[in-house]
C-alpha cells in the first residue's frame, strides 16, 4: 500500500494535471461536502481555495474574544480530504472565469480546465456602500479578521488604563457591536464575559467590568431569524449581562473614534461589524445576483445559462419552501453539498440531470453569553442553559477532526469552571512582514 | 474582598501613576521573576513591555513547525502578575533612558520615572552585519517569527505541489536552516518529522518525504555548548531523520533563491535563521557592550557607572564562574530575576548592597526530533528516549499557567501516538490590516 503510494507520486511528479473532471472553487462547509461525496465515488476533483485551512465559522466569534486559539477551529483543507485520493487541493485566488471555455484563471496566472465547475467561495461583510468603515468597523469572516478584532478589544483595554483623561478612559471601555443577529449577539455575550469576568482583577487603574457594551441593530428587534419570545430572552439575558440593546437604530457613520446612530455621536474603543453579508465578487462573473450579491440558482442548485455549472452555500441563493432563498448557515452550505456531490456522482455516471435540493433544519440557535441559548426546531423551542448544553454538544461534535474535539472540550471545561481565557494575545501585526528594520519595533500600542 | 477592591480601583481610577519605585523593562523569564519576588514583598513595580505576553521561549519551535499553536506557549503577562496587587504591568516599547534623570520614555510620548530600573528586554537575532539577510531567512524570537516561519515552510510545500518544473520542486523541497545550536537542531528534527510524516499523505503530486534538510553550522561540531558525545549522537540520529548536517560552513550569502555556502550555491525554498545573537538596543545607552551587543554587568548584575540600574536575563553579559559570560538559557534568567529580586526587597528595606549572583545549573537539553534528546546535567549525561522523556515532563511543568499545561500535554500525547498537527495554518500577512480593499484580496501563494 505505502509502495503502490510512492511509485505512483513518482508517475506524477513531473505531470501537473490543470484540468479536472469536477472543479470546486471554496474549501467550506459545502465545498468540502462535496468534495467527500465525489472523492467516495472516486471522481476527479480539484479543490481550490485561497486559504490552505477549512474554517469552522460557528465558533469564530470565540477566537475574536480570546476564548479559542485559531489554530482550534481550524483544520488544513488537504488533511480532511486526505483519504480522498481522487481529490486535489490548490491553495489559490480565483481570479477570472469563462464559462463557456470551461475555464478559469488563479491570480498566480495559472489557468485550470474543468468539466463540470461548482461555485461554494462563500460571503463576506457588506458595509451597505461604505466600504470605508471596515477601516474602523472589522467584520469576522476569517481568521486574520478574529485575530484584528481581539487584538483591537485588548488594546482598548491597556490603553484606557495608561489614560489619564476620564472621558477618553469612558471612550475606550466603550465597545460597539453592529448587527443584532446571532454572530453580534454571541458577540456582545461574549465580551461581556470577558470584560466582567476574565479580565476583572488584571488592571489596576480601570475597572474592566465598567466596559460598556451596545449591540446596535437596524431591524425592530434582535435576532430576527427566531421568534419573538427568542429575541425577548436574548433582550433581557443580555441586558442582565450589562449589554445595552438598541433595536431600530441605522448606523450613519463609523469612524476613529466610534459610530454615530440615528444623528447622536456613540464614541467607543472598538466597532465591531456583525452586520450586512456580501457574496464572494466571483458571484458577478456568472450573470445575475440578488441585493447581496448572491448567485440566483435554481432548485437543483444549477446556475442558470451555464450548464455544468453551480453553485451553492453563502454565494448562492437557492429558493427555498417559502420561494425565498435559504438562510447563510452551514447545515444549509453542508445539506447542498451533500446533496450535490451524490447528483453529479450520478450525473457522471449515468447522465441523468441532478434531482432538486430540499432543506431539512436541523433548528437554529444562537449563544447569549454564558451558558444560554436559543434553539429553535421545528417541533421544540428551547432557551437558556439547555439550549446551550445542546449547542455546545452538537458544535463539539461537527467539530473537524478528532484532536480539535478534544482540545475544544478541555479548554471549554476549563473556561467554564474558572472563567479563564487563554488565548488573549495581541497580534503583532507589521505593515511588512519580510522588513528587518521593522523586527524589532512593533508599532506602538497608542498613537 | 471584592468590595475593598473596587473602591481602590475607583480611587486611582483618575490618577495614572507615571513613576515606580521599581521600573522593569521586559516580561520575560528575568522580568518577571524579579517582579514576582518584588510584588510578594509589596513593593511599587512597573512592568513595561512591547507585548502583551509573556512567551516560553523553549517551545518556540514547534510553534513554527506547526506542532503547536501560539496561545499555547503565551500567557498574558497581566494575568501572570495579577495577584501580586502592588505590580502594575505597562504594554509599550521604551524609546530612550536617561540613567542620571532617572527617567525613560516609551514610543508612544509618556515618561516613566523611577527609582531603581532593572533592564530585562532579551536579545533578538544578530545576521553578523548582513540585516538584509533577515527578509530571506527569518529567524525564531516572537510568536510573530514562528508564524512567519510556518508559512514559508507550508507555502513551499503548496508551491511545489503545482510547480511543473522538476528543478525547482527541488529547490522548493529543500529547507536550510543555518546555526547547530539547540534551536536548529530542534528545528530541523521537527521540520523533518513534519514532512516525512505529518505531510506524508497530503499531498498527490510531490513526496514531502523527499524534502531535503540541511543544517549549516560554522563550527566545527553541533551543539557546541554540550559534549562532544551529544554533537555526534545529534549528528547521528539527525542522519536518520534524513538531515543533512554541514558544520565548519560558513554563510557567504542569502537571497530569494537560497544559500551560498562557502562559494556553492544552496537553492531552498526556505531559510530560517537560527545562528547569532544581537541584545536589545537598548544596552548601547548605557555604555558598554560586548561583541553581541550585551551589557556588562558586575557579579550583583548591575550596571557599571550607573547606580541603581541593574541588567539580566540576555541582555546582560554576566560573568560566570569560569570568567565568560553565562548562557542566554530561561533558567540563567529566571535565576537571576530571583536572585536580584529578593537582594532588591532586602536593599529597599534596610540599604544593603545586593549579593553577587551564582548559577547553578539545571543542566542543559536539547531535543533531536521524535523522542530523543541530549541532556547534560553536572553529574549525569543522558541521551535518547529518557532524556525526551526528562526533557518534556520538566518542560510541561515549568509551562506558565494550569491550562497551558492540560493543553500542551494533550497536544503531544495526540501527537506523539499519530504524527499528527494541528497548527499548520499559513497565516494570512496582508500588507495593511486596516485597508477594506485588501481584506478581500490576500496576497496569492505563488509570486
């Protein structure tokens, strides 16, 4: 078996394939789905992606508020597939895409054939046309924007605490959450541990549980996604962790030293954008997209006009029952996934055209603060510390790869009993990583 | 309790204190030993740092061959130091020391006074007046450095995987790692265990098990700081892992492509620096220095010339009982911010004089890949499995903080039965963190 191995690398050292019979341009939670479900049926796949790492985006709030290490939510692309020998991982970007010649273009000018080509490159945050506040406002899509944000809440911290003008003091301790959804509220739940509990006698000059905290949303109420009694639970559980909710609230203008909401000044140490999903740009490529800039694909997960082509997860909307298009959660990404891979393994195999995709939720929930949640079924309706058993078993459980299960329980046990959090470091970001001058002289924490 | 203490942070909470009676400049092993033992006694101690964290420097290593993940080797210095309530701890780089003033100013502006000022800032890598070598060939001092390095190495691999060109899938394949001292010693062990087994299988059109290690050394023997037993049972079980070892060759040159060594070009798809020593600049404003630019220091590790301002740790050239400078090793350090700690409670407190500083030596390891080490005690030398075994049982102990330890034991136990790593992540440097154009943007793997 180890021989039958290396005789055939030998074989292909030297033929670099840069076609494939499936191409799947995204190593998420639906990608990857797929990708499994062709690679068992033993078809030639290609997976490319700009990272070399799959990203459990659920948990990645965590890693914004140091609870988590990146390195525990996230697992390179190549050893999840690894079994797959079928299947071929290309850490790259896409850059250009011509349907009709079934081709593409990797921004290392690398050009790629393909027979069949499925979309699954995800969502990033939307700033609704103000592009300049990410500067002020991060959004969490990936591991570098986790680390940005918890790097920025920590600063916050030490520079109130050198401080000596009180108002300035209040400016920094105040964090300002955008977007009342479940990522904003597990958010502002989450800092609020962290000010109250984890950070509470590591100061000496401020009082970290003084921190003030508001979740600013848009729409009448948080999140939105749920019933009525779930967004009322997520209110008062917040507000009882000291998090100031403003629902109905537009956000005008995001700058360095906070947010203006409805024409009043809300200064603040950090904005965090929770708010607002922008499809990949390779969505435009491909013809029509909706007011996110989402694929408009039929039920078969097919995109219109460009046979042999698909898309699906965040940069595809897919109707759903209602004939609005399914919600950006992973069971949806991973249900297309699962679903697609076995149509075109037919597909391939048989030429029938691939069947309809149908959603089957597995409920939704959401985490406000220390152990309570939501969750919502179709049959059950759960809130508070239940709920969050049931969350933190079934997020452990979907966990990628063994090694992180164990790790993330260990750390969660241990978080839960002490309120510690061991990943509070602040990156040392340099504008140029390969600079010798810049080595030694990170930039200053003030400015 | 928790009552007193919320009114004391509401008193100070106005009244920034800029002057200690002790100023400490680093939270390394010296810095805050000595904090340690000064906080116990309640005196007024500043700790000022340009990271937030306290790094175990000895692990550094596997963090940048992926083994382990950054928060596992870094706590937050605050919470190392926050039960010692009269210690407040300063995130900031110091930019310029006036000793007779008795002041010193950060980057940021601010003006720190003090009465006693201990210099404990460490050392970084020295490129022996060749500092653009430090672009192609990053060297191994900060959570920063072991990131860096981690990609380059994956990002070779990634590159090779899609390079058609049989020569430079050499080139790339081969790894140079220049200095034979414990840590490219350590380096190479690991980064050979990485690829002959972690990457085995991850790859299809490449063997990772081809990659071609080479560890370049200008003396004349490995591990010069240990027997002359230990530099050939390195040398040995070096060999076995598939490193070439090089000693008594000299560096001539460093560029995009690889190595000169003595007049032969080296090509590699990585360099990693881990020979030569510079202090911290800041030894040069108080006088003296030696050929890697540390301070001299007397027997009670103080300053020479300048009463009250003692140095430790790296940065002080502290002569031992043979005469030359002790060893820049954690334990020299921690010894040291002991020693002096407790000799500056008892000088604070009735005016002695401190006592000169003795060594005692814990003996000296180093790690050669999977369980085998080289570890010379007064008495005992070991060698082999036992030694791995002394090595990292004292190792895991002495790892700062409860939770760092479950995790890191849980880490290796994982690893040591599979082969396996978590941490191969290719950190995602972009250029300015703050630019909303780029976030979108990551620069592409191959250039």
């Amino acid at each position: 078996m180890q021989h039958a191995e290396q005789t055939e690398t030998a074989e292909h050292a030297h033929a670099v394939d840069r076609t494939a019979e499936v191409v799947v341009i995204g190593g998420g939670f639906a990608g990857l789905a797929l990708a499994e479900e062709l690679g068992k049926a033993g078809r030639d796949v290609l997976v490319i992606d700009r990272q070399n790492h799959h990203l459990f985006q659920p948990l990645l709030y965590q890693v914004a508020t140091a609870a988590l290490s990146s390195t525990e939510i996230a697992e390179p692309i190549r050893k999840i597939l690894r079994r797959r020998r079928s299947v071929r991982v290309l850490m790259g970007e896409v850059s250009g895409l011509d349907p009709e010649a079934r081709k593409l273009w990797l921004r290392s000018g690398e050009e790629i054939g393909f027979r069949l080509l499925v979309v699954a490159s995800g969502a990033t945050h939307g700033y609704f046309g103000h592009d300049d506040w990410a500067k002020w406002a991060p959004g969490l899509k990936s591991l570098e924007d986790a680390r940005r944000i918890r790097s920025q809440i920590l600063l916050a911290f030490e520079r109130a605490e050198r401080c000596p003008d009180p108002e300035e003091v209040r400016r920094l301790l105040s964090i300002v959450i955008v977007g009342g959804g479940p990522t904003g509220v597990e958010l502002a739940g989450s800092i609020a541990e962290l000010s109250r509990h984890t950070l509470a006698r590591d100061f000496r000059h401020i009082d970290p549980a003084q921190t003030c905290i508001t979740l600013i949303e848009a729409g009448p109420r948080l999140l939105a996604g749920f019933s009525e009694e779930a967004s009322d639970f997520a209110t008062r559980r917040l507000a009882r962790l000291g998090v100031t909710v403003r629902t109905g609230a537009l956000v005008e203008d995001v700058g360095p030293e906070g947010v203006t909401v409805a024409g009043q000044a809300l200064p603040a140490g950090a904005v965090i954008w929770a708010a607002g999903v922008a499809a990949s740009p390779l969505a435009r490529d491909l013809g029509e997209t909706d007011r996110s800039g989402r694929i408009a694909v039929d039920p078969t997960l097919a995109v219109p006009g460009h046979p042999g082509i698909y898309a699906l997860g965040d940069i595809a909307a897919c109707p759903g029952p209602d004939g609005r298009p399914l919600p950006g959660l992973a069971q949806v990404a991973k249900q297309q996934g699962q679903h697609l891979g076995r149509e075109l393994v037919r597909h391939l195999q048989t030429g029938t055209a691939p069947a309809p995709f149908t959603y089957h939720s597995r409920g939704n929930t959401a985490i406000v603060g220390r152990h309570a949640a939501v969750f919502e079924g179709r049959r059950v309706r759960w809130r508070g510390w239940f709920a969050w058993l049931g969350w933190a078993v079934i997020h452990v459980y979907l966990l990628v790869g063994f090694r992180n299960r164990t790790l993330v329980s260990v750390q969660w046990l241990w978080r839960y009993l002490t309120y510690e959090r061991g990943a509070r470091l602040i990156a040392d970001d340099r504008p140029d990583p390969a600079a010798p001058a810049e080595a030694a002289t990170p930039r200053p924490p003030t400015e």
